[in-house]
C-alpha cells in the first residue's frame, strides 16, 4: 500500500511498475485500475477482477490499485485479494480521511511495540 498526498506521483509509479512489468511477463498478467474510474462506471472491483480472472485465467497476475479510497470496503477487498495468494497486488491511496479508517492488518506483523 503506497500512501500519499496528490501530487506526489503514485500514479506515476504504477505506470513505471506496469511498464516495467509488462517487460518482463505477458501484457495480461498485469492489470492497472483507477478506482475512482471504477466507482464512476459503477462497477464493483471484486466484479470486475472476477471477470478479468474468467477470461485471461491467469496462475499469477500483477494487480495495480490506484485511488483506492474510491472502492467502498477496500480494506477487506484487498485482504481477499492477498488471501488468494494468486496476486500481487500494489495498491495507492490519497484521502487521509478514508485511509486513516485503513485495518491493522495492511500494517504488517506485530513489533510488540504497541501498548494495549
């Protein structure tokens, strides 16, 4: 999960790694989405990457997520999405406000630094 305010160049960075990926595998073992472009065709990402899975059937595939506080419930999507194993999947984000409603689980294993 990269983090960031606008204009710091996430989106810039998924074209470079889908760029740089599509080098090095088949073109449609990488997908980019814009979830905000999602949300405006009112298209759900869980549907739209089942689709994707019906037709390209790929064993692994690089899954690229910009803007993805546009997606409602995007935590547990990508959860899922990382649970599968099948993907690797690279995700941006931008509004503080919805991210900040992020799960402890995109933080990683536990440092047993925290106070509880």
């Amino acid at each position: 999960m990269l983090l960031g305010v606008r204009g710091v160049g996430k989106t810039t960075l998924l074209a470079q790694l889908y760029f740089y990926a599509t080098s090095k595998m088949p073109q449609n073992h990488v997908l980019y989405l814009s979830l905000d472009r999602l949300q405006a065709f009112g298209l759900d990402l869980l549907e739209v990457l089942e689709t994707y899975k019906r037709i390209v059937k790929p064993e692994k595939a690089i899954i690229l997520l910009d803007e993805v506080q546009y997606e409602e419930k995007w935590d547990l999507k990508l959860k899922l999405l990382h649970d599968e194993k099948r993907f690797l999947v690279i995700a941006t984000g931008s509004s503080a406000i919805k991210l900040k409603e992020s799960p402890t689980w995109l933080e990683g294993p536990s440092t047993g630094n925290s106070s509880q």
